[in-house]
C-alpha cells in the first residue's frame, strides 16, 4: 500500500496485513463475492481492468474504487501474486447515477406523456355517452376503408342503424331512460362487431357499422344478428324499442358519402315498412 491509498482508506498496512479476513475489510460485502472471483483469477496469472467495487474507509463510509490487476510473476512464469492499482471513481459513479436516475425519470414522463396523448386521441375519436366512434373519426374512418377498398379491390360494407322508438321513451320516461336505451344498444353493437370492424354513433339515435372485408350477405347477416339481439334484449325490450337496418355494399368508383347514403336510403326503406327490419340496398 502506498500513500494514497492510506489517504482513500484510513487505514493503514499494518491493520490491513493483521485482518483475518481481508476481503470482509478491504471490500463492502455487496462487491465481496464478485471480487474474490476477479481476485482468484489474478492469483492464477490472469489480468484485470476497471473492476468497480465498494470500499470501506475507517471512519464508515465507503467509496467507489475502479481497480485493475496485474499478475507477479517469477523467472519461470509462475505466478506470485498480482499487483493492484486502485482509483476513486465516486464522482464519476454518483454522475452516472444521477444520469440514469434523470433518464428512468424522461422514461417515465415519455411514457405518462405518450398516454395522455392516447388517451387524448381516444376521447377525441369516441361518443361520450356509447364509447362507441363519433361522427367524426367514423367519417374518417370510413374515407381511408374505401380508399383501401379501391386499391386493394377487397370488399367493404356499411350498415346503418336506427332505434325504432328513442323519442317515446325520452317524452314518457325522459332523456335518462333514453340513455339507458342507447348505452344498452351500444354496448350490444359492440359485443357482436368483429374487432376490425367499426361501430359508429353517428348522433341522436343514429349508428352505422364500417365493415371491411365484408360484403353485402355478410353484412346483412350481421344486421339480422342485431335486430334479433335487440328484440331478446330485456332493457329495450321492456322500454319497447326495436331497430331498423340498412345495408349497402361498396362498388368501385363510389365515394365514401354515396356508400352512406345509398345505406342511409334502404335503413329509411325498413323504417317506412314499419321497422325492426332489414333493407338491401345493393
């Protein structure tokens, strides 16, 4: 030992050298058992470089030391023992702490921030009352499936839906009843729509469902599928509320408005015939 190690240590060579046990005094006993392996290896003529350990000083604090090993060797190459140099890393390891800290602290924020923006995004594209899609991103929604309808030439279907009934509830059991109506029917859409498809409140009692993939059988089988829910269903079925369909398929060279419309135009068709039924509208 030299000088400076007594100056980082407080403790002298002697007290060293007396120990019965060198490492429980020279290393803090996190570090001991990974240093007594880089320790076995240098007595075996092995090298080592920057092996970071805890070292305690007298007077009970520790310090970070960054220590490497150099073998001594006899004339015939046998290994005596190995010399050590030691350094004091503590700044350098409390920045790096401090670093990862402040790092683990941006991850955190990134993360919190990248969920407010879902979550922001999420409200801005959902109904508040049904939690289903808006009028909004349903419209858009359905502009970029039958863009991609066009370019891939896959089929697209569009149901739209009218509760038979909503302004009776809301005049005799006013407008809580009718939002008990709606979130019912909501939540029953939901549970029957795939999960690429997309169910839309498109205002008052107005739905639709975008259905990609999916043609004009297929579509009309899933607005058979709802009507038949909603008539089983014991909510709308005491509130005595039915729901009328009208589906239309894409053809090529439509736009997304002349899709909804033509869907718009057989749901009125089903309504006129008294409604809780269903209308093709090609």
């Amino acid at each position: 030992m030299n000088r400076y190690s007594v100056d980082l240590t407080g403790f002298t060579p002697e007290e060293y050298m007396a120990a019965e046990d060198f490492l429980s005094m020279a290393v803090a006993e996190e570090d001991r058992a990974r240093v007594a392996e880089h320790f076995q290896e240098a007595l075996q003529g092995s090298s080592g470089d920057n092996v970071e350990m805890r070292i305690p000083r007298r007077d009970g604090s520790r310090f970070w030391a960054s220590a490497s090993y150099r073998p001594i060797l006899d004339a015939d190459g046998g290994s005596l023992g190995f010399r050590t140099s030691t350094r004091d890393v503590t700044d350098s390891k409390q920045a790096e702490d401090a670093l990862a800290h402040l790092n683990d602290e941006l991850v955190d924020e990134a993360a919190a921030l990248a969920e407010a923006n879902a979550t922001i995004t999420r409200i801005a594209a959902t109904d508040d009352l049904t939690g289903l899609a808006n009028r909004r991103h349903f419209y858009e929604s359905l502009a970029k499936a039958v863009s991609l309808a066009r370019r891939h030439g896959s089929p697209l279907a569009l149901v739209s839906l009218d509760l038979d009934g909503l302004k009776r509830v809301n005049d005799s059991a006013g407008h809580e009843a009718g939002d008990e109506v709606l979130t019912s029917f909501a939540d029953l859409l939901g549970a029957l729509c795939r999960a690429e498809d997309l169910p839309g409140r498109l205002g008052g009692d107005e739905f639709s469902v975008l259905l990609p993939g999916i043609d004009q059988s297929g579509s009309l089988g899933l607005a058979e599928r709802v009507l038949a829910a909603v008539r089983s269903c014991e909510v709308l079925a005491r509130r005595g509320v039915t729901v009328s369909g009208g589906v239309a398929q894409w053809t090529p060279g439509e736009l997304p408005d002349d899709l909804l419309r033509r869907a718009d135009e057989a749901l009125y068709a089903a309504k006129r015939g008294g409604g809780d039924a269903v209308v093709s509208g090609g």
